[in-house]
C-alpha cells in the first residue's frame, strides 16, 4: 500500500487569521475549521485591536452589535498601515456581493457556507497576498 504524503510546501505554517464575528458559535466552528488546517486563529466580537493584531488575512462578519463589519473594512482599505491585509466578508445577507466591492473587500463568503469553501477561500487569499 502507497502512502500519501502532503506537499509540505502548501501548509500555511501557522499563518495569522483574524475572525471577527459576535456569534461565540461562529467564531468556536470557522476556529477549530481553520486551526485543524494548520492556521493560527485570533477571534474577535468586534473591530477591535486589528493594527495590534496586524493578521495575514481578515474573516469579518457584516452584521454586528455596534459597527457593521463593511466600515470596518472600508477603514482598514483606507489606512496605509492596514489596507494590505485581505478581508473576506461574511454574511447571510443576499446582498454580500455588492456590499464586498462597495467597502473595498476582497472577498466574500455567504452564510451558510461549506467548509471546502471557507477553506479554498482562506488558501487563496492568504496565498495572494504572501506574492
């Protein structure tokens, strides 16, 4: 029997995620998915603390208690120290789409997702933005 062994090369090494959602559920589920593929997770219920953070990539949620996650992002695009970091939004509203190109996004992720998705979604981004 062959065994198969993973290209090493293609792991993130612990690349830094920042979640920022106010669903403790959400943030537990996205964690453990993003943290079993090899990625560091920092969780936040708001906008807080990102420059101190300061991740490879940003998963924020839209609708949330106190700001909406679209002018986080549009703060984070149009400051010099932060608008590199990729932003993937996340949202159950139908109009995530529109909402991403409006605040500067890179990208998108509807509610609900598929974790091949999420994942395929992550990779990517954090794969861009280490070129």
């Amino acid at each position: 029997m062959r065994m198969f062994k993973p290209d090493e090369s293609k792991r993130p090494m612990g690349k830094k995620i920042l979640l920022i959602d106010d669903d403790p559920d959400i943030l537990e589920v996205i964690s453990m998915i993003l943290e079993n593929k090899g990625y560091t997770v920092k969780t936040s219920d708001n906008g807080e603390n990102i420059e101190k953070e300061m991740p490879e990539l940003l998963l924020l949620d839209i609708w949330m208690s106190g700001k909406f996650g679209s002018e986080i992002c549009k703060e984070l695009k149009a400051s010099e120290k932060t608008r590199h970091i990729p932003v993937i939004l996340l949202s159950a509203n139908r109009d995530i789409e529109e909402i991403a190109k409006t605040c500067g996004a890179n990208g998108f992720i509807p509610k609900p997702f598929k974790m091949k998705d999420l994942i395929e979604k992550v990779n990517y981004h954090i794969n861009a933005s280490l070129v």
